[in-house]
C-alpha cells in the first residue's frame, strides 16, 4: 500500500518495454519517503509545467508510444501478441485469485513483522494495537466469509491514520486502499457480475495513486533535488531539470495505461514492474516490503487474459481517444490536486510537519538531507547555521513555528540556487536574490503568527514591507531585459 514511496523510480529499464518513451526514464517514486517534506507547502504555480518544454517532449513520446501500441493492437499482430501473453501467464491467471491473495496476506503480516506502522513503513504510530490488526487482516483475506472483513480493516487503519497524518497527505494512500478493498469485496461475492470486476477495482486503484502521487514532480520537484543529488546513478546522466518532468509524464501516463485498453495496460504493468522491481536493490529490504504489494498488482494486471474494456469503451478503442484521454486525466487530476491543496491550506499554503523520522538510509553529512540535517540545521552543526545542501527541503519534527520557519527555507533554497545558475552574473544576482527576498518576507509573516516581541513583530512588518519593494524593484529590471522572474 506503499503509494507514496514507491510509485516511480521510473527508469531502469523503460526502454525496454517503451522504446520511444524518454529512453531511460527512472526515480524515485515518492521522496517523502527519503527526505523530510512538508505537504502544506504551496506548489509550484502549474504554469511552471506548462511552460516545460520536456514535459511537452515527454507528453509527445507518450503519445507515439500509445497510438503506435493502439495501432498493434487493432490488428490481427496486436491479438498475436496478447494470445503470446495468454500463453505465457496461463498457469498464473488459473490461479489469479489465489496469487493476490497470498500476496496481501504476505504483505500485511510483513508489516506487521515491522512493527510501529499503519499500511506503509512510512506512516508510522505508536501504537501496537496496530499490528494486530494487520494481522487480523492477513487472516482475513484467506477466506471469503472474512475477506469483506479484511476490506473494512484496511479502510479502518486508513481512518485511523487520519489521526497522526494530514488528510492531503494520505490522500496518496487512498485509491491504492480502497482498490485492495475493493477486490476482496468483490472476490468475495456470489454475484457473478460484481465478481468479474474485482481484477479491474485493482488496477483503477493502482492506476488513480500513480497518476494522483506523480503530480509532486510538478508541484514539489525540489523535494526529489537532494536524492538526486546523492544518487546521480538514478537519472542515466539527464540533467536534474529535466529528468524529474519527463520521469512524471511517465510515471502519470503509464499509470493511465492500466485503465486502457488490453495490451496497453498489459505492456504498461510489465513496464512498472521491471522498473519498480529494478529499485529495490540500490534501496534495500524495507523498500522491497513497501513496493511487494503494487508489484503483485502489476503482474495480476499482466497476468489478466480478459479482454473486456469498460468505462467509455468506444473512446479507448479509437486512436483518437488516446490524446483526449490523456488530456481530460490530466485537467482531472491537475485541478484535484491543486485545488483540493488551495481548499486545504489556502493560495498561500502553510506548514503541516509530519510527525515522525521518514529516511529509510543513513544520514550523511556529505549529502545532508533527511530528518537529520534539519537537526543539524536547528542545532547549528551546519556550517553557517542555515546553510543547507542544494536543493533540500526540510521539515520540523516538533511543528508549529520550527516547522513553518523550516517551510520558508523548503519553498526559497531551490529556486534560488537555480536562478543563480544563470550565464549572466547580474541576471542570476537578481533571479537568486527574489526568492532569497520572498524567503525573508515568509519568515516573517511565521514571526508574525507565532512571535510575541513587539519589538520582533514590527521588524517583521517592515522587512515585509521592504523586501516586497526590493522585489517589485527586481521583477521590473528582469522584465526590462526580457528575462521572466521566479514564480512562487
């Protein structure tokens, strides 16, 4: 159920299966579960994206790919191919039911084994009453009496979550839940009509969480700069601003591929599979128990000899339905995800701190970043009090003004080590010192929520005061030379 941190990693071996798609194309699904972030942040404006000319690359490659496995499939080679595909998985798909089940009931008695989490190794709790129901469940599934039983338990630890988690944040956790639910409802039905569509609730749930998770390489991409940074190996060498779009697009159309048509959620499952399956060595056990369960999901998917297509059949079976679905998913999801993070936190998002450690590798005062270097940043271990590694995004393990003053230096540092990159040394002067402006401005409206030094708090009112004519003043002179300011 680990959406979050094992949603895309996307690359290692995407160009075996996707050719024309970004060559390799690979990452890290889900940094949360790498570094400290901070969910209530705002996100970058989606005009950011929209003006990426690799997003529109990657999106252009997706599309050939489609259409071109569109093509395959509407002809008598297409039904070859997925015949080949029968052949092969024929033992697995007589025994389909049996195989998901063991593999749920393996996943949660292995969290279980871990101890201390509610459905992923990254929404921890301290309560152990907890894991007694994971093993409640991992019972459950075995049987078609209890296995609604088991769908209710794993709706009701997502519930309980609620408790010691932000909602937004476990909005990443829901589709994937509600699909594994979803299955043992269905699975566990006499009706034959609810029945055949339980291999289908799994692939909607699986195919909404990666398409809904992917969105923080746009919204967040300086969440994933500091794992990129000690992992270079992750990107084959693309630059970092580039690799992060294009790993989105394809992390959120092959997503989309498994609610499409046969052989594209077919070939789509394998893709995920190889390329999830390729990153659990270089990130250990603990990633392999997180990406166990959509990796069976993935093989189910492959697996599945049906050819049925249902949901608006007439528009995937044309080629033209291809860039009209992609089209409509994203405005869908773009405008969820947005505007459910506006409704939540307001345009200018606040600080929501997660409440617990969240890296799953050793700190590394080379590579500071993780739950540790905020520490080592509040202490002053770093150099320079507030010095941070490129790219970092930190969040506070205590909350409340630690956590938003941490959320001022999340939202500034990146952009601001960006704009300095610039060729011109004046332009990238200016471009560095905006958002190094607009990070003064924010920390002092944290001091004007939390502080309580009249002194303090009319600093604060004039730094903001000044800092936004200093940025007006900046903004006017790029705009004069042509060169388009930081958005926030």
């Amino acid at each position: 159920m680990r959406i979050r941190s094992s949603t895309s990693r996307l690359g290692t071996t995407l160009a075996c299966i996707v050719p024309a798609i970004l060559m390799p194309t690979l990452a890290q699904a889900h940094v949360k579960w790498f570094a400290p972030y901070i969910v209530g942040a705002p996100p970058a404006p989606v005009s950011r994206t929209a003006a990426d000319p690799w997003f529109w690359a990657a999106i252009a490659l997706v599309l050939v790919f489609f259409v071109g496995t569109r093509l395959v499939e509407r002809s008598a080679a297409g039904e070859g191919i997925l015949r080949g595909m029968d052949r092969v998985t024929d033992p697995l798909w007589t025994r389909l039911d049996d195989f998901v089940c063991v593999v749920v009931g393996a996943f949660f008695v292995a969290i279980f084994a871990v101890g201390g989490v509610y459905l992923t190794p990254d929404l921890k709790t301290p309560n152990e009453w907890v894991s007694w129901v994971q093993l409640l469940i991992a019972f459950g599934v075995f049987s078609k009496r209890t296995m609604p039983l088991s769908a209710a338990g794993i709706i009701f630890l997502w519930v309980i979550a609620l408790r010691d988690y932000d909602f937004f944040h476990l909005l990443d956790y829901l589709a994937l839940g509600l699909g594994v639910a979803a299955y043992l409802v269905l699975a566990s039905s006499t009706k034959p009509e609810w029945r055949k569509h339980r291999f289908e609730a799994l692939r909607w749930g699986v195919a909404i969480a990666l398409m809904w998770s992917s969105l923080e390489k746009f919204a967040y991409p300086d969440w994933f700069y500091p794992l990129v940074e000690e992992k270079p190996f992750l990107t084959f060498g693309m630059p970092r601003d580039v690799f992060i779009p294009m790993a989105g697009v394809a992390e959120f159309t092959m997503g989309f591929g498994l609610i499409w048509t046969p052989l594209v959620r077919r070939l789509s499952a394998i893709a995920l599979f190889l390329i999830m399956g390729a990153a659990v060595y270089p990130f250990g056990r603990v990633d392999l128990i997180g990406h166990a369960l959509i990796m069976a999901i993935f093989v189910a998917i492959a697996a599945d000899h049906t050819r049925e297509v249902h949901f608006l059949p007439a528009i995937k079976r044309s080629l033209a339905g291809v860039p009209a679905g992609i089209a409509a998913a994203l405005v869908i999801f773009v405008t969820g995800y947005w505007g459910l993070h506006i409704a939540f936190y307001g345009l200018e998002g606040r600080a929501v701190a997660m409440p617990t450690e969240m890296a799953t590798h050793t700190y590394s005062p080379e590579h500071p970043h993780g739950p540790k270097a905020l520490e080592s940043v509040v202490s002053g271990e770093l150099e320079g009090g507030m010095h941070m590694s490129h790219g970092q995004t930190t969040s506070a393990p205590g909350g409340g003004a630690t956590a938003a003053y941490a959320a001022t230096m999340a939202t500034m540092h990146g952009p601001m080590m960006e704009g300095m990159r610039h060729p011109d040394p004046d332009v990238a002067f200016v471009l560095g010192m905006i958002p190094h402006h607009q990070g003064a401005i924010d920390m002092a409206k944290v001091q004007l929520q939390y502080g309580a030094d009249p002194s303090n708090k009319a600093l604060a009112e004039h730094i903001i005061l000044e800092q936004q004519q200093e940025i007006d003043a900046m903004t006017d002179w790029l705009r004069q030379r042509g060169v388009t300011a930081p958005s926030r």
